[in-house]
C-alpha cells in the first residue's frame, strides 16, 4: 500500500455524480470479455468443500424509471417479452445446472432482484418459480429474498409469493410523501405502502424488510423525521436506508449535465450522513440492532442477513438474467448486459457471458475484508485462517492512518468502525484498494 493510496481524497460536501456504494471488488472496469474463459474454466471444476451456493435472478422489468435509477431496466416490455425473459432465464439456469462446479449442492439463498420483482403476475411467478425448484430444488434454502415495489402489490400476489417460498420480502419504500416520490420518479404512492405492508404482515413472512433512501430530491429534515417515525411504527424485521448516490446512467445527471451543473439537487454528504445517524439512534431506541452500514435489525437473534453475509464471504452465487454479475470457484463474471443479446445467446445455447475477472489471492482478501467491514466489525484471525496471510500485518499501514484519524479502533484481533465511520464506510475502504484500483476508474 502507498501512501497515495492513503491519501483518500477529503470528502466533497456537495454530491456530485459517481458511484459511491461499494458493491464488489476489484471493481467492474477491470473485468473483460477477454478473460471469459476463466468463467468456463470455474464452472468446469467441482466446488470447494462447505462454499454455499446461491441463486439470484435480475428482473429487469419496472413500472417507471426512477430519476436516480442506475439498473438495468426496462419500462416497455409487454407479456410475451417478460414470458419470453423468464423462460430464457430458467434456460440458462439449467445450463448451469449441469456443470461440474454444482457439484450436487442445493441453492442455500435465492435472490429475487431487480428491476422489479413483483412486477411480475402470479401466473408468471408460479411457472418461474415452479421451474426453478425442478432444475434445483430449494429445498434447503436458509432465505429466499422478493424485492418489491409496494405499488404493484395485490393481496392475491403477496399470498403467491409466500406460498412460493419467499422468506424475506424486501418492500422498496424509500420514502412516505406522496410529493417527494413523484418528484423523484417513484411509480407508487404513500397508500399502497400501508396497504402492501399490512397484506404482507398478515401472511406471516419470516423477515419483511423495509429499504430507505436518505436523501432523496427535496427531502428536508422534518419529512425525513416524519419517514423514520412511520418506518419505526410499522415494526418492520429490518430496515435498510441507502444514501442517495448520482452515478453517471440516472436522470438526475443527464438533467444535471444538461443544465451545466456539477452538484446534484440534493442533500449534501454531511446532511445525507446525519439524517441516517439520527435514524439509526431512532432505531436503537426503539430496541433495534444496527447491522451494517445500512442495516438496523429489530431482533439480531431471528433475523439474518443470509445473502449478504454469503456474498460478502466468498460464496458461489451464479446470476441469471440480463447483466446479472456471478461469483463461482474464485472468479468474478457478467452477464450480456443488453435484452436481446442476452436472450440470442442463451438461444444459441450458449451461457451469455460478457466479462470475467479472476481476483489473486490478496485481492480476495481485500475484497472480503472491505465488504465485512461495513458490518462494522471484522476478526483479524477469521481472515488468517482463510488467506493465511495476517490482514493485521496485510493492511498494517491503512489501519494505522484510519486509527490515527480516529476512523477505526484495533482491539486485539477485533477491528471497529465507530458509528460516524460506519456512516461513511464506503468512502472509507478504499484505503485498503491496491493503489490501480483508486481512482475514476472504480465507477
Ligand atoms: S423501481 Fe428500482 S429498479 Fe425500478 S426504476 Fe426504480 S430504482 Fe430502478
């Protein structure tokens, strides 16, 4: 590590466009099509003893685009599209199905995301799901997670989702006035939010999950005040709150480009970084857990985090649909990022791989000790055993700068953000990236 690499730019107070949510690493840039047939290759070898596999599958399909949307998605599909996807789909999860790297295992997590899941009508979600389940069963799955936009909800869908074997319905809220939804593009509305969440309440899912966004155009501090309060009295299991970020693809920065302007119309960082303090602290008070940087949990003990923590600590996970990103026997890959390329592909019947990336053994290290840390915590010697490298002695010159700025505390083998590190963990971690992977390139 580098002193430059150290030298994490101060945070900008105004948001500006670019990605600030870490979701794996090294980052996507450094993955090419060139380097696909070290995807082949991962698929043909049998598994490591005891790694879980999962399943996720992108739908890609949305009532309306969000005006801070950065996915892929696509708001004009009709049904013979969407039927013509979800079979394409189950295509290409039997082609996986009959690779090595299975290796007998049973999917441990499914991952319904999108896009918009629930978009999808209850005669569509049976035969996906009925398929899915007769290609791999999930029988000895420890989560099934359903994003949801709370719009596209019935009572009759909800009661299809839990038959199928939904554990975790993630209800996509992000906000409770009906004017901050619009204005940010969101397809539903404040009543289908009390009207989805008490039909789901009442069928009994394991964990419902409410997700947030801190931030969003014209929120003020009342009305976000007003969103915890509302979030806290509906009791849901978890609450996920995301800080509003602008990467380059939304349409807050296409408008933003348009009109010549470098700072998004948002709250700044700091502000983004209080409203999700004060919700954390409403949250502990009304006797939730804060699990991650984003994650407050009403009952730790019941409610887990099985996809997160599998993915965060090396799992298989093979994405299916379009763009989707998979991780099996060591090796990072990416779907054909576009509909009908996609869907040709898998016709041909060939898997619809576009990029891959192999990560050595230290960028493994990295990439797993960056992602646990934004549980807030991470034990040195879990990292030993796995990598038989001492992360203590690995990120000995990191750890030091972010203890000197009181970002992080080393106890023992136990390493801690504080809170207001948490808040900020994404920008904070990259001063464990190699010195290549910093920069403009990571978005
Ligand atoms: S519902 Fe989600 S995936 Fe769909 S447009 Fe909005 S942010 Fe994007």
């Amino acid at each position: 590590m580098t002193t430059e690499a150290l030298r994490a730019p101060s945070p900008p107070e105004e948001t500006t466009v670019g990605n600030y949510f870490v979701s794996n690493y090294p980052p996507f840039a450094y993955w090419s099509p060139e380097r696909v047939g070290e995807a082949e290759a991962a698929l043909n070898r049998a598994p490591q003893p005891g790694t879980p596999l999962g399943i996720y599958l992108h739908i890609p399909f949305c009532r309306k685009r969000c005006h801070f949307c950065y996915f892929r998605v696509y708001t004009d599909k009709d049904s013979i599209q969407i039927r013509n996807y979800l079979n394409t789909a189950i295509r290409e999860l039997e082609l996986y199905a009959a690779r090595p790297f299975i290796g007998g295992r049973k999917p441990h997590f499914i991952y319904f995301g999108g896009g918009t899941p629930s978009y999808l009508s209850v005669d569509q979600l049976q035969h996906l799901t009925d398929e899915m389940k007769r290609i791999l069963p999930w029988t000895e799955a420890a989560e099934v997670t359903f994003e949801c936009e709370p719009g596209t909800l019935t009572e009759p869908k909800i009661k299809a989702i839990r038959e199928m074997g939904v554990t975790r319905l993630s209800l996509g809220v992000e906000n409770f006035d009906d004017h901050i939804l619009e204005i940010n593009g969101r397809a539903h509305r404040s009543k289908e939010i009390w009207r989805a969440y008490e039909y789901a309440r009442s069928l009994d899912f394991a964990q419902i999950n409410i997700d947030l966004i801190a931030g969003m155009v014209e929120e003020t501090e009342p009305n976000w005040r007003e969103c915890v309060k509302k979030t806290i009295g509906l009791a849901p299991d978890s609450v996920t709150i995301y800080q509003m970020e602008v990467p380059y693809n939304t349409t807050i920065y296409k408008e933003m480009k348009a009109q010549g302007k470098l700072a998004a119309p948002v709250a700044d960082w700091p502000t983004k970084r209080g409203w999700v303090k004060y919700a954390f602290a409403e949250f502990e008070k009304a006797g939730y857990a804060i699990s991650s940087a984003y994650t407050a949990v009403r009952d730790a003990s019941k409610t887990k985090f099985v996809y997160r923590d599998c993915v965060w600590s090396g799992a298989d996970m093979v994405g299916l649909g379009v763009a989707s990103f998979s991780h099996v026997g060591g090796t990072h890959f990416q779907n054909l990022a576009d509909f009908d390329p996609y869907l040709s592909k898998l016709n041909e019947g060939a898997l619809p791989l576009w990029r891959a990336y192999t990560p050595s053994n230290d960028e493994r290290l990295i990439r797993e000790w960056i992602l646990q840390m934004k549980t807030g915590e991470v034990r040195a010697v879990d990292f030993t055993h796995k990598f038989g490298v001492d992360p203590l002695v690995r990120f000995a010159e990191p750890l030091k700068k972010l203890q000197a700025d009181g970002w992080l505390s080393v106890e023992g083998a136990r390493v801690r953000f504080n809170r207001d590190s948490l808040l900020q963990a994404d920008r904070l971690i990259h001063a464990f990236f190699l010195p290549q992977h910093l920069g403009d390139r990571y978005t």
